[in-house]
C-alpha cells in the first residue's frame, strides 16, 4: 500500500452504494454473511425518526415473508 491509501472489510453492498471510479473491491468468499443495524441516539429520537424505523421494518418483514 501507498501512503495515502487505506484498506476496509465492507459488506457486499457497498460497492452498489459508492460506485466510485477509483475504488477497487476484492470478494471475499468465505467470509460470513454482514448484518445491518438500524440506530439512533435516544437523545435525538423524534416521531420522523420512529416512522423511519418503522418503515425499515415494514421492508425488511415484507422481504422476509412475501404474500
């Protein structure tokens, strides 16, 4: 590595998210399967942010268990 230049374990999905044309990713795979998180600071909870987190969870149960 050059100076200036850094190395990160990123999920999969990062690449879709930050398509930047100087990045490079390398698979890795055996590595076990990245869980997501949702999470604030209670301090800063407001009802914008509790149907945001709601909504998250709508997707995720509607991916889970399709009709």
């Amino acid at each position: 590595m050059e100076p200036g230049q850094a190395t990160a374990g990123v999920p999969a999905e990062f690449t879709g998210f930050y398509p930047w044309p100087d990045l490079t990713t390398v698979p890795i795979r055996d590595a076990a399967p990245c869980q997501w998180a949702l999470m604030w600071r209670t301090a800063a909870e407001s009802p914008l942010i509790r149907a945001f987190a709601q909504a998250a969870t709508d997707v995720r149960n509607a991916a889970e268990h399709p009709e």
